[in-house]
C-alpha cells in the first residue's frame, strides 16, 4: 500500500478515502482534489500547488448524468504533463457526501453543489432575507446528504438584541437542536465565534441567496478582500451574484470553505431521508395516524392533521412539508422516465458506433 502524503491529507483526504482507492492506481496516477469547476475545465489540488485540468474523453462519453462529473469538494485520479502544469482527470473517487439539487427551471436532472463536505453553513440575513420555509428547504438538503448544518444570521447590525433573539427563537421552535450564531460583516460581530468553528482538515460549503454576505464572510475569514462582492438592492433585498462559480478555498488555520453562487431556487428530488430528518416531529406524528399509509392530506385519523389542528404542529410548516413531499415526488418520478429515455438513447448511440467499427 503507497503511503499517502501528509500534505495530502492536509486537504481533507482522511481514512474514509484511503479505504476506499485502489492503491495499485497511485503507481502512475496522482491523488487531487477539485478546488473549482470552470465551464469546460476544472482546478486541483495536488497537496502542493494548484493544477489545471479536464476530463479524460472516456469520462465524458460515459456520463449519464452531471454527477458523473466531478463537483467542488471530489478527490480525482489524475496525469500530469508539462512539469506539473496540466493535468487530466481519470477517475472520481467514491464521495463521501454530496450536496445537490434540481436543476433551476423546468429541466428535471440533477445539480451538483459541492462533494465530502463536513458541514454546511446556513446563511440567512436578519432583513428581509430572514425566511423560516427557505430555511427548511436548505436543512432537507444538508440532511439529506448527511451534514452537520449551522445556520449563521448575517447583518446582525441592522436589528437590536430582543429583535435578533426572537429570530432565534423563532428557528428554535421548530428546529430546537440547531446551532445558531447572529453575525455582522459590518461591525465584525461574532465573526472570531465563525472563526472558531472551524477545524483543520474539515471542509465547509456555504449556503444561501445573493446578497446574504457569503462572499464578504469569506474575506473576512481569509484576513483581506480577495473576492469580489457586490450590493443588495434596497428596494426588495435581493442580491446580485457575486460569487459566479463554486470554488473551494484553503485558510491559514488549514480548514477548507467552499463558496457557491447564490440559490434563489431550492428544487428537490428524491429527499425522503431530508424530509423526515428535518421535519422529525412530523415523522413522530405519522406514526399515531390510523392508516400506515397516510398521506396527511385528507385521511380520517391522521394525527398530523389533527395537530395542525389544535395548534401543536405549525400550519405554514406543515404546508411546507406537504409541499416538498409533493413536488421531490414529482420530480422523482420526472427524473427516473428521462434516465429511462436517455438510457436507451445511449445504447443505441453505443450500437451505432459499434456497427462503424466493425465495418
């Protein structure tokens, strides 16, 4: 077995990895991770340097999907050329975890976020940001790939303290075990308590819409404005891209944070483990329903309803549920009748190429 290198490890490749690559393959392949993602192109990191690359053509041809691609966060297998300054990616690795989500707009395929993240923050704004049913489509999101999410309230500037605190409260209601820490770009507040959580060798994606301070936490972060960041517009609140691609920074503490564009959109598929961790208390209720196939819409005796009912259970969140539940559904089902469709395209298209050959 090839010993693996300490400065590989620096960047995240702990024992789960090493278990799970082929050592034979490091005789004449090199281990990297991906640090950004480019249009046709991505970045790696070899332990020592940042290294261009693309895709082995065989990669390319057999993908099914985006996530046969590699996302921000992967490990690949990979050659260099031109004294280190070029590479091609191989192979990806086995991923720990991956955070994705649908396609924004009427596309129903798969996008990818970030990979073998540790955990996920959560940024909301306390202005007019500040919504608890978005709140929950992120945590079904982290849930669903396994992740320690915590939520981090920017501006804490623009609110006094009773007002920041019923936020809290607010998120503590329904979601009681989340850690949460108001913070300022502006005054700095709370930041060294961000800063804290931080631990060498762990990876961090940040979540959330434009504007809600992502790019400016970073730079905070890093010691120095390295990243562009733009304004919010003060007639609605909404923010402005300024982050246009996923990249994965290293800090000097030697924790890793990957910044992403803002999401406006939080489409779902295939989310039951999300859905049932983050609406847990939903979950405890079904199992009081008289049917064991309830489908808390309309059935006689279902304890979820009567909750909402006499005020246990929060209507605006159960509607939420009932929502997300409705529309991974949907989109499941979408997404399985194109892979069905794309699968039989690509035998075909293999067919043909086969039949050329033999010719």
């Amino acid at each position: 077995m090839i010993e693996i290198s300490e400065n590989i490890k620096a960047i995240g490749f702990t024992q789960w990895f090493q278990d799970n690559v082929d050592h034979s393959r490091l005789d004449w392949q090199q281990l990297g991770r991906v640090v950004a993602v480019h249009k046709d192109s991505y970045t790696i990191n070899n332990g020592e340097k940042e290294i261009e690359a693309e895709l082995l053509g065989k990669l390319i041809f057999n993908a099914d999907s985006p996530m046969d691609y590699p996302a921000v966060g992967d490990w690949v297998l990979v050659r260099t050329y031109d004294d280190d300054t070029f590479s091609i990616i191989h192979e990806i690795l086995p991923r720990k975890s991956l955070i994705k989500r649908k396609t924004p707009g009427k596309k129903i395929e798969f996008q990818m976020i970030a990979a073998n993240v540790d955990t996920a923050f959560i940024i909301q704004s306390l202005d007019n940001n500040f919504n608890l049913r978005r709140l929950e489509r992120y945590l079904v999101m982290t849930n669903e790939s396994d992740l320690e999410p915590v939520v981090l309230l920017s501006k804490s500037d623009l609110l006094n303290a009773e007002e920041i605190e019923d936020r809290i409260d607010s998120i503590k209601q329904i979601m009681p075990d989340l850690h949460i820490c108001p913070f300022s770009n502006k005054d700095k507040t709370n930041l060294e308590e961000i800063a804290e959580l931080l631990i060498p060798g762990q990876t961090y994606c940040m979540l959330g819409s434009s504007g809600v301070g992502k790019t400016t936490l970073l730079n905070n972060l890093i010691g120095g404005t390295i990243y562009t960041t733009k304004t919010v517009r003060e007639k609605d609140g909404k923010g402005r891209h300024a982050t246009t691609h996923r990249q994965m920074v290293m800090l000097e503490g030697g924790a890793m944070v990957i910044d992403t564009p803002g999401m406006r959109e939080l489409g779902n598929i295939s989310v039951d483990a999300g859905l049932d961790q983050t609406f847990s208390e939903i979950l405890a209720l079904s199992d009081l329903c008289h049917f064991n196939d309830c489908n808390h819409l309309h059935e006689e005796g279902c304890a979820v309803l009567n909750a909402v009912k006499n005020g246990q259970l929060s209507e605006k969140r159960y509607r939420n549920f009932i929502k997300m539940k409705k529309e991974s559904k949907f989109h499941e089902m979408s997404y399985l009748e194109k892979r069905n469709r794309d699968k039989k395209f690509g035998k075909l298209v293999k067919t043909i190429m086969k039949n050329k050959k033999m010719k």
